[in-house]
C-alpha cells in the first residue's frame, strides 16, 4: 500500500480498535510524516519515542524509595489518564541498541488484554491513548534487530511501498520545487530505489485470527487495502484463503446459529453440503454449544433435525462430541429422539464396549 492507504487505514485501527499497527517501509517513503498527518486528521497528540536513542530507564522511569517500597517515576513522554487524547509513535522499534530496551518495550506495544490497560512496567496507559510503532524492514540495507515473532504476532503489520501518484500529490501540496516535479513525472525510476521485499515473519496464529476478528467487526477497509491489512496478521497466503471463503457466499458452511435458529430455512442447504463442509457446520455447533449449552424447545427440534440429515459417520462422531456436554446429553436422550439418535448411541456403545 502506498502513504495513503496507510493514513487510511491506521486512522480506521487507532480510532477503532485498541490494536498496535506496525508501519513497514524503507527509508524516506514517509512513514513518519504520514503516522503524524494520522494523527492530526484524527485530531490526537502526537509522541514519538525514537528507540534508538533510548536506554530501559528513559522507558520504565528512574526508580526511587518511599520508605521501604521501590517505585519508578513516570516518564515524561507518558501522557496522564486525563491528558488530551495521544498517539504515541514508537518509531525505529528495531533500532533499540539494547536487547532490554526492546524487552522494556515488548509489554508497551502488546494490545492490552480484554479488561486490562496497555502497560509499560508499573504505568498504565489510559484507553484514550493508543500506540502506533514503524521499523525499517530487516533485508539487510539497514542496522536494524530482526524482531522475533512473539513480537511480530502483537501488531498490525503494514507494509508500505513507493508510489509515484501518491508522492506527486504531496510534492503539489508541498510546493516542491517545479523542476524537480517535472523530472519525476517523466522518470518514476529514479523517484526512490525499493530495495529488496519487505519480508516478515508473519504467519496465523491463535492471537492473530482474534486480531482479525478485530479489525472485521469494528473497521471498515477499502476493499482493495482489506487483504493487505489481514495478510499482515496471517501471512499471506491466509489471508488470501479467507477472502476467498469470504466472497463465496454460495460455497460457505451452514453457521450453528442458522441451525438452531432458522432451520426451515436452511435444511435443504444443509442436507446438501460437502462432507467437508458438513464438518464446519459440525465444528461450529460443537463450540456454541460447549459455551452455551441451554436450548429452547425449538432449538432442541432443530439440532435433532439437523442431526437426522447427517451421514452416517458424521453423525455418530457428532453425536459423541454432544453427549460430553451435560445438558445437551440430557436433551438428546429423550425417548422422542430414539429415531434420531438411538442408532448412533448404540454405535457408541459398542466402541466404548
């Protein structure tokens, strides 16, 4: 993606989410300028903590006694709980010259957990104020510390590259110098040298599904950026996976609550699917259900329902799966389902026999 794109979406992630971007992209293509142009659209205090210029106590605060208790005092770059709303730009996070530096700022840049407060040792960050971090990639051009990927699995990776379009409406705004313009428009080439891929180490993990959860329930991407932003979670060739399931209406699974809730009007669909398909409407009713194992009468109707239209062996795995939750075992041993279940019972009987 190029500047732009990045404005857009990083101001969709800060003002949305309390997720970490991560700005990717070689020297001079404007990472920096454009994270504060970010922040001035969306009206936020702007920090920039340069970590290559910093030690672990500019970060945690200088430690100091109160009787016999230790405490750190607050660094001045931390902005208090009732300070205007602040972005703070963690910039050159791979250029930290110490390993404790980068251990120190670990903890700041991880999203906080559900309920919690993002925290850099024993200082908390307010909701209000979000963090924002950018590195040059580590091909080799720059000395840079290759991050691990515990590090990488916390943040929104974006990778941003050269573009001349976007390069030539900044230098309009900018008024930069006429023939220097004039040049460009007629050798791109020589507009910046990309260097080599900005390879990472991104790849799905449990976390980095839950960030894209994220991100699809509470921002909204141009469609063209929207596979850029997941394959900067997942790797790429997951997020092209999951676009691709994602515009396949026709081809998705039945979902659990479309089975409890509205089986006449998916029976015949879901008596229709693949066997492979079968088994994600399978897998999905089996963790609703292990969540939240309470039925009304007429979602009890329909999971028999749905289970009667399984194959066979999918049905017996599925019926063994439901019977080790409590109360979904106490529905389905009813004598009005034997039709339904008696046979798989019997099947599972025999193999525990």
């Amino acid at each position: 993606m190029n500047i732009e794109q990045m404005k857009t979406v990083v101001k969709e992630i800060l003002s949305k989410t309390d997720l970490t971007p991560c700005v990717v992209g070689h020297r001079g293509v404007g990472k920096s300028a454009g994270i504060i142009q970010a922040c001035r659209e969306l009206d936020r205090q702007y920090v920039s903590l340069r970590l290559g210029q910093m030690e672990v106590g500019d970060l945690v605060g200088i430690p100091f006694r109160n009787g016999d208790v230790m405490h750190w005092s607050r660094p001045s770059w931390l902005p208090a709980e009732d300070a205007p709303e602040t972005v703070i730009h963690c910039d050159e996070l791979n250029r930290a010259q110490q390993e404790d530096t980068l251990q120190a700022i670990f903890q700041f840049v991880e999203p906080p957990a559900e309920g919690m407060l993002r925290a850099i040792h024993t200082h908390t960050l307010s909701r209000r104020h979000k963090v924002v971090v950018s590195i040059n990639p580590p091909d080799g051009s720059y000395q840079v510390a290759t991050l691990d990927r515990a590090l990488i699995d916390r943040m929104v990776m974006l990778f941003v590259e050269t573009d001349y379009q976007c390069w030539a409406r900044y230098a309009q705004k900018r008024e930069l110098a006429g023939e220097v313009r004039q040049f460009l428009a007629g050798n791109h080439g020589f507009l910046a040298k990309q260097g080599m891929p900005m390879e990472m180490q991104v790849e799905p993990s449990e976390r980095a599904w839950e960030m894209v959860s994220v991100l699809k329930k509470n921002c909204r991407f141009p469609a063209e950026l929207e596979m850029e932003v997941y394959s900067g979670i997942v790797g790429k060739e997951a997020a092209i996976a999951f676009m691709r399931w994602l515009s396949d209406r026709k081809g998705r699974p039945v979902t659990a609550e479309e089975i409890l809730n509205a089986w006449a009007e998916v029976a015949e669909r879901a008596e229709s699917q693949r066997d492979d398909v079968q088994a994600a409407t399978i897998n999905d009713l089996t963790a609703l259900l292990q969540v939240s194992p309470t039925l009304s009468e007429e979602q009890e109707e329909n999971l028999v329902a749905f289970i009667a239209v399984l194959p066979r062996d999918l049905r017996f795995g599925f019926v063994k799966s439901l019977l080790k939750i409590p109360e979904v075992a106490l529905l389905l041993v009813k004598d009005k389902h034997d039709a339904v279940i008696f046979e798989a019972m019997q099947a599972i009987s025999a193999q525990a026999g």
